[in-house]
C-alpha cells in the first residue's frame, strides 16, 4: 500500500493548487492524503498507509487548510478528529477518489506491479474452523494472504490505522468510518462431557431447574468476565451470571478441549463443537427454543480497494460463508 506518486516526498506539490476554497482546483495528492487522515484519524496512520513520512502529511494537510481557508482536523493528544466541513469534504471526494484509485493506483500512476499480500485477521476459532481451510481456490488464482488471529476491539483499532485490509469481527463497529457486512451467524451452545452431564442431570434437569442445577459444577471459559456465559445466562434464563469460572484459557478450542476432558461445562458456538456433539464426546445440556444468537461481522479499511486482491479476498468470504456451520 505504498504511495508510488514521484512526488511522495514534497509537500505534494503545493505550488500546482490554487491558493483558495473557490478559485481552481485541488491537487489531487493534497485529497489524497486528506481522505487518508480522515479515514484513520491519525498524521502517523496516515502515513504508513500512504508510504510518506509524518511530516509530508502533516504539511499536505495544512496546504490544503490553507486553500481551503478552514480547519479540517483539531489536534488531539493521541490523533486528529475531523471538524465539520472535513466531514463534509470526505463525503464529496470519497468515492471519485476512491474509483479512481481502483484504476490507476494508489500513487496515481498505472501500475503492473503484482498487488501486495492482502492482511486478514480475526477470531482463531473461525480462522481455523472455517476460513483457513476454503482458502485453496484464492491461493491457486495467485492471491496472498497474511493472517493474523486477535480480539475484535484491538483488530479494529489496528485496522483503522491501516495495519489490516479486512477483519472478521464478532460485532458491528460503530461509526461511518469502517464499511461492515454481516457474514455469518453463530448459535450459542450450553455443553459438558457426558460424566458431568450425567451427574447434573442431563437436558431434564436444566430444563426443570434451570441454572441452579449446575451448582458445583466448575465453569470454564476463555476470560475471566466470561462474556459469552453471561450472554446466555441473560438470554436464556433472564438471570444475572454470579459465579465465577473455575478454569479460564484465552482459547475457544483449548476451552472446548477441557471440557470434553471433564472439567465441568462451558457455552460455545454450535459450529466449533459439532463434531463433538455429533460424535457424543460433548453433551448439549439444554436446547431451548430461542437461542443466543451472534452474528460475525466483515469489515474492510477505508481505501484498501486500491488493491484488487482485497475485493477478491471479500467476495470469497462472502461467498463462502453461506456454506460455514
């Protein structure tokens, strides 16, 4: 995603610009690295994305402040935050820009240059259980791919400064800055190895008594606030979780792991435990008519459409999602 315009490392050629909001117009490399600040929210952000150093951002933007004759940005401690008519100047020159990208590049000039490694990342469960393994057809047409596993906040966060081009997210991101698609939905399930079903009861007795038949036996989960248990307490139950987890490991599969080697019970997502429920080395405990439901989200960085590989990489996703369990 370099920048490969031969005058990345001027002021973005200043003196071509007219000096004012309504005489002439803007310098396209000027645009460019407004939309690139404004997308991410950081100079620093900004240029990484683009391949120019800090400082040619920083005077880029204050050129165009200059001929436009308004603040776009106020400088915060940690980033920039877009004043009024930035976001009016985006949501003018964002899809020119970004058409126009698509066809002659970043930098502005054609290029035959193959495209760079498309970064994908998200959740390890559904990397491992389901995207990894459909991934043949892209390899085989020439795509490449950096995968890297993580939380869906942190993911974000490093996508707006441009570290990824797609993340597969366990919830919508908030804000206009990141384009989201629903992917896949993942149905929550309440499990325990078959001796510790026996010994609570089995389905019946959830079914009877609700929660309180799992007092005593031990709670795994991947964190310590135990999130996705306390989703289907309230869901399923209408009651607040108050018991704390005997066992956490930051790992869906290593939870589902102890478990099915019995250590008490845990919720999952149906898809990651299937197999398992199918074969009976897990036992679904309760199965009740209106389950938690979570759907995955796809999200693409603002701008990453200038590499073909990335729409690539996307439709894959969503196509292939239609078939994921």
């Amino acid at each position: 995603m370099r920048n490969r315009n031969s005058n990345g490392g001027s002021p973005g050629g200043e003196g071509r610009a007219s000096g004012g909001a309504g005489s002439g117009a803007l310098d396209l490399n000027l645009l460019r690295t407004f939309l690139a600040v404004y997308r991410t929210g950081s100079f620093t952000a900004a240029a990484r994305l683009l391949g120019l150093s800090q400082p040619t951002v920083t005077t880029q933007v204050r050129a165009l402040e200059r001929q436009l004759g308004r603040e776009l940005f106020q400088r915060l401690a940690r980033g920039v935050a877009p004043g009024p008519f930035a976001d009016d100047l985006a949501a003018r020159v964002v899809e020119p820009l970004d058409a126009l990208a698509a066809v002659t590049g970043p930098g502005g000039a054609a290029d035959d240059a193959v495209p760079e490694p498309v970064q994908l990342a998200g959740p390890v469960e559904l990397l491992t259980h389901s995207v990894l393994p459909g991934l043949a057809p892209l390899m085989d047409g020439g795509v490449r791919l950096r995968i890297t596993p993580g939380l869906t906040e942190p993911l974000l966060e490093e996508l707006r400064a441009g570290r990824y081009d797609l993340v597969l997210a366990t919830y919508r991101p908030r804000g206009r800055t990141l384009a989201s698609v629903p992917l896949s939905d993942e149905e929550f399930v309440l499990v325990a190895s078959p001796p510790w079903a026996e010994r609570i009861g089995g389905p019946a007795r959830i079914a009877a008594d609700g929660p309180a038949a799992l007092h005593g036996a031990p709670l795994v989960a991947y964190a310590e606030d135990v999130p996705i248990v306390r989703r289907y307490w309230r869901h399923v139950f209408g009651k607040r979780l108050t018991r704390q987890p005997a066992l956490t490991v930051p790992d869906l599969n290593a939870v589902k792991a102890a478990v099915a080697g019995g250590i008490g019970f845990t919720v999952l997502p149906r898809y990651l435990c299937a197999a398992e429920l199918a074969s009976g080395t897990l036992v679904a405990l309760h199965e009740p008519d209106d389950p938690p439901i979570n759907t995955a989200f796809l999200v693409q960085r603002p701008g990453s459409s200038t590499n073909p590989h990335v729409a690539l990489v996307r439709d894959h996703l969503l196509e292939a999602a239609r078939g994921w369990t």
